[in-house]
C-alpha cells in the first residue's frame, strides 16, 4: 500500500506542470541554508561565550554584555563573510560570461566544436548532435549559458548577496538570543545557566533538524550532530573560563 502511494506521488510530480514549475523554480535561490547555517553558529558561539564566562564565575550583567556583543559582532562578521563570497560567485559567473561571449565572437568555430563534444559526451552523435549543436549556436544566450553550466560547471542562478547576508544574521541573531534569555528575566540566579543550557540544547536539536532537511541529509543524524558539537564547543568554554578563573585566584 505504501509502494502503491509513493509510485501515486511520484508520477503527481512527474506531471508535465509540476514538471514545468520545478525547472523554473530553480532561477529561485533558497536562502533556508543561509539562515540554518547562521542559526548553528549563533547559537553555538553564543552559548560557548556564556558558558566561558559562567565558568569564569563572571556576574550575570558581564554575561549579558559578552552575550550581546558576540551577538551582534560575529552575526555581522558571519553576514560579511556571506556577503563577500555569494558576491564573488556572482561575479565569477559574470566574468564567465563576459569570456564566452569573447570567444564565441573570436573563434566560433572552436567554440561550436566544444558544444559539439560536450553532448557527444553524453552520448548524442550523427543527425541528432548535428541538430543539438544547430539549435544550441543558433541562440547566443543559450550558447552561452550552455557553456557556463556544461564546461565550466558553474550555476546560472545564484543567491543575491544581500538576501544571503540578511538571513544569515537574522538567524545568527535569533538562535544566539537563546542562552541570553535566561539571564535577561527573573530566572533564579542559581538556575540560570541550567535553564540556558536546556534552552540552548532544544534550540541545538530544532537547528540541526532544519540543517538536515535543507541538506537533504538524514534529520536525526544531524540533529545529534549538531547537539553534539554545540554542546562541546560549549564545554570547551567552560572549562577553559573556569580553569582560567582558578588560576588567577578567582
């Protein structure tokens, strides 16, 4: 029955419109990677420079103010970072083009002999790689574009660096708020750093499922993955805090 439902599924999807809306989806950059990755990070450094200062018995104020400028510092560095490099691509891409479009003017002929290789690669020869080549030159873009995707392996759609860099610090800002807020409101001062841990674990395992689904990878795995690697990172911070702490006598 389940076999039955899922052939049933795949052959709705399969359908010619849902065919045609997938392909033109794609020119539709997701940006939920940007904003999974930027929530990981936040949350991980965030909660480390907590746990630092915790183990270094610093007050609960000087625990905020370290939170919120590791908030703030490292989400814009990370969104920097971002930005600088779903820029670059785009400009990578561009100066590919610029190139193709060069050559195609200078050696036309070698430039048709690349698409005709290209598809005979995969198989195409005779009256059909004749015709496929014919149809590919004839259209300049689509030569181009040919080109960029099936020599150089490089995509015609990428992220817009300024959405990419937004999402990211959103999420950074987001998920880093999760071990401050129990230090923000009347939480007993005794539990503050258990009930922040809590938090920040839920937050651990919620993030590392949206990091499987948006990398297609499996969601438990990388939900224990990324609790996983938060919850040493923030061990790190608070042994070193605490070691740091007793060796300067307190």
């Amino acid at each position: 029955m389940a076999r039955q439902q899922d052939v049933r599924q795949l052959r709705a999807e399969h359908h010619s419109d849902r065919i045609r809306a997938r392909l033109d989806d794609r020119r539709n950059h997701s940006y939920l990677g940007d904003a999974v990755l930027g929530a990981i990070d936040g949350c991980v450094t965030n909660f480390a420079v907590v746990a630092g200062a915790v183990g270094a018995q610093f007050p609960g104020v000087v625990v905020v103010v370290l939170g919120f400028a590791n908030l703030l510092a490292d989400g814009f560095s990370m969104a920097a970072s971002n930005y600088l490099c779903t820029k670059s691509q785009r400009e990578h891409v561009a100066k590919a083009r610029t190139e193709e479009h060069r050559h195609i003017d200078e050696v036309p002929g070698g430039e048709r002999e690349e698409i005709r290789q290209i598809f005979a690669r995969k198989g195409f020869e005779g009256v059909a790689l004749d015709h496929i080549v014919e149809v590919i030159t004839r259209d300049r873009d689509l030569w181009v574009d040919t080109m960029i995707t099936e020599e150089l392996g490089l995509p015609l759609h990428g992220p817009v660096p300024i959405r990419a860099a937004l999402a990211t610090f959103a999420a950074f800002v987001v998920a880093g708020l999760v071990p401050l807020v129990p230090f923000l409101f009347s939480v007993d001062p005794g539990h503050r750093f258990l009930t922040s841990a809590i938090a920040t674990g839920l937050a651990f395992w919620s993030v590392g499922m949206l990091k499987g689904r948006a990398l297609e990878r499996p969601i438990l795995r990388s939900a224990f993955e990324t609790l996983a690697i938060g919850s040493s990172a923030a061990a790190l911070a608070y042994v070193v805090g605490a070691t740091l702490h007793a060796g300067f006598g307190g």
